[in-house]
C-alpha cells in the first residue's frame, strides 16, 4: 500500500507524549488536542486505500485527582450514563463475565478485564497486608496484577488480545503524614477519541474500591493521590476525519474551554439517564441482567420489564455493588490464577 508521504509526521520514530491535568474531562480534552498536533502519522491495521492516515503516539497522562469533577468529555464519552455506569461495574465487579464469544455471540470478545485479574486481588491484598504488619509501611513495588495472559493472547488465533495490561498500586505520605494512594496502569494500544475517557471512568471507581479495601485492611484513612495512564499506542484513527469530521471537531476543541464541553458523573445520570439516579439506573441494570440469566434476552427495557413482571424501581442489586467486591475478601487461591506455579 502506497504511505500518504505528505501526511507522515516524525521520520517513523515515535516520540512520547507527557500530560497532566487536574480532572478526567480536562485530561481528555488536553490528550486528544496533544496526539491530533503531535502524534505520528500511521497506517491502521484496517487501512483502506486513500484512507486518512491517523495519529498515534506513546502517551502517559497523569490525573492529579481522579476522583474531581469533571470527568465526562462529552466528545469523546459516546455513550449513555447508563452505559458508562454499566461498563464501570463490568470491570469493577464482573457483571458481564458470563459475556464471552460463543456460538450465539460471535461479535462478544473471547474475554472480560474483571475475569483477568479478580482472583489476583486477594494476593495483592495479601503482600499489602503482610508488608504493614511487618514494617508498619506499604512501601512495595510489588502491589501488581496483570491482564495479559500469554497462553491466550499470543497466539494468532487471539484477534483482539486485550487492550489493558496491568495494574499497579503505590503508597506515599502526604505532607501532612496521611497515607495516600496512587494507581497506574499500561495498556497497549487505545481508542483514544471513542473509549478513553469511558475506560478512565472504570479505572477511577477500580481505583477507589482499591483504596477502601486497603484502608479497611490496615485501619488507617487513605487519601486518593494521582492516576497515571500509559498507553504504547494512543490513537485517532483516520477514518474519523473521513467519515465523522474529525478536524472539524478539534477546531471545536481548540475554541472552547473543556469545562463548557464537559459533565460530572453524578449529574450526568440524575440528568439524563432514564432513571433519573445512581441508584435508580443500579436497579435497572441488576433488573435487566437477571431477566437475561433467565433467558429473556438483552437489555429489556423497563416496560418490557414490567411486562415479565419485575418491580424495576425496587427491585435489589447486589450489596456488594456499594462496595468492593466479595471476592476481594476471599482468601487467596493458587489454583485460580490463570497459571499455576508447581
């Protein structure tokens, strides 16, 4: 295929990208402007013929505090705040692991995140544990899970091995002598226009979840410290500017502050999800997947609901939704872990 020439950008070396912001809008709007004007210039791996060549780069991004408002960028957050809680509880407590490709589902992908590394977080768990009682400090480098598993994602018949790779957790005092949390992740490669900002929602509550778990461990308050994301390849892909204006919208961007195209989490479910609240939309997504365990398909909608006879405004999700997840509290079990040292 014959490379755009006047279209590449760097000689074909990658150089990395650093950014900080305060919030996960701000860092997402900052991201896109940053790989859109400094990204190299690449083919993707479903290039067409005279197909916009799209922007790639090594990026790191710290979120000085994750937990701030605003966190949704509206564009680039494409879906419902019913979705994006659903998905935020998809890798937080596993709620769609029973989603795997199969027969029926060839369009699923062949793995879910949460299946990954769950059964790792009683052992991370474990070694943060032992390292406070015995030193009276979580000073390790070792508080680490992984996603990648090679038996499954090396091989050629793995097409869309996982994108996230691994978890680390790092514990520093604060001036005021407070423990304080910090959370870093790899990934390999990432939408960056259609899936950061929704994958950072979910890294933010895992994250969260992680520091209660931990406080409630050790006794001691634990303050939220930076969530620092790496991505080997952060992209916008070329047919973005082909088919849905692209360029138009970084100009967008460029012209108005990020708060004026931004929402917060919270307001963005009492605002505008069809249940009017956190709580509300819990019912409805715990409502929804047990009317598909029961064979009654996807994603009904709340009148299809109540027709089968469910009191969705009422109906129970499960306690450890407000919480982390029961598993966590588990002993830890070598015979779960996806390989089994002898």
């Amino acid at each position: 295929m014959e490379v755009k020439q006047k279209e590449l950008r760097g000689n074909g070396k990658l150089r990395s990208i650093n950014i900080e912001a305060e919030n996960l809008a701000e860092a997402t709007h900052k991201t896109i402007i940053a790989c859109y004007d400094a990204g190299a210039r690449v083919e993707t791996p479903k290039q067409r013929p005279d197909m916009t060549l799209g922007y790639d780069s090594p990026i790191e991004i710290t979120i000085l505090n994750p937990n701030s408002e605003p966190k949704i960028y509206n564009p680039a957050n494409l879906d419902f705040p019913k979705g994006n809680l659903e998905y935020c509880y998809a890798v937080t407590h596993g709620i769609h692991n029973h989603r795997k490709k199969c027969e029926e589902h060839p369009e699923w992908w062949g793995y879910t995140y949460n299946e990954r590394f769950v059964d790792q977080m009683p052992f991370v768990f474990q070694r943060i544990k032992a390292d406070w009682d015995e030193k009276g400090r979580m000073t390790g480098r070792d508080y680490f899970f992984t996603i990648w598993r090679a038996g499954d994602d090396i091989v050629l018949e793995q097409p869309d091995p996982p994108c996230w790779q691994s978890g680390q957790i790092r514990f520093l005092h604060n001036e005021e002598g407070n423990i304080v949390m910090n959370y870093l992740t790899h990934w390999r490669s990432r939408d960056l226009f259609k899936a950061w900002n929704q994958n950072i929602l979910a890294q933010i509550e895992l994250m969260k979840l992680i520091r209660d778990k931990t406080s409630n461990l050790i006794g001691e308050q634990i303050e939220l410290g930076s969530y620092i994301d790496h991505s080997s390849s952060l992209h916008l892909y070329g047919l973005y500017v082909d088919r849905d204006g692209l360029d138009n919208t970084i100009k967008l961007m460029k012209k108005i502050p990020y708060e004026q195209m931004s929402w917060s989490f919270e307001d963005s479910l009492e605002q505008m999800s069809e249940m009017g609240s956190k709580d509300a939309t819990l019912r409805l997504i715990a409502a929804q997947l047990d009317a598909e365990h029961k064979g009654h398909g996807l994603q009904q909608s709340r009148e299809t609901l109540k027709n089968l006879e469910y009191d969705v405004e009422n109906f129970d999700y499960p306690k450890e939704w407000d919480t982390w997840p029961e598993s966590w509290d588990a002993e830890p079990d070598v015979s779960k872990l996806a390989r089994v040292v002898k």
